[in-house]
C-alpha cells in the first residue's frame, strides 16, 4: 500500500493579515489532513468575518428591530 505523501498548503486567498497568520501557525507546527485543512480555512474565514460584524457593531451599534 503506498501512502499519501502530506504537502504544505498555501493560505487560502482573501484571509486578511490575522487570519493568515492564524493558518501559518497552524500548517508551520502540524502536518494537516485534506479534511483539517477544510476546518483550518473554515476557521480562518470566520476569524474575518467576526471582525468585520464586530466593526459594524462598533460603528453602528447593536441594533434591532421591532418593540
């Protein structure tokens, strides 16, 4: 049986700065599977995507609507 030799994956693109340092601490210290890398960028995208709603929050506010 041959094994699947792990290669190194570059960040995804789009990651801002703090995401992609989020990656290469991951992939620079463990070598990863197909499916961790799946979670490592799932991972990734929402570190962004929490920043971008908390700097809606901070410029907005928390808001709702109805009563």
């Amino acid at each position: 049986m041959s094994e699947k030799k792990a290669t190194k994956r570059v960040a995804p693109r789009g990651l801002s700065d703090k995401a992609a340092r989020l990656w290469h601490g991951v992939t620079d210290g463990f070598t990863l599977r197909d499916d961790e890398y799946e979670l490592l960028e799932a991972a990734c995208r929402e570190v962004d995507l929490i920043a971008r709603m908390q700097r809606e929050i901070d410029q907005d506010g928390v808001m709702t609507t109805g009563s």
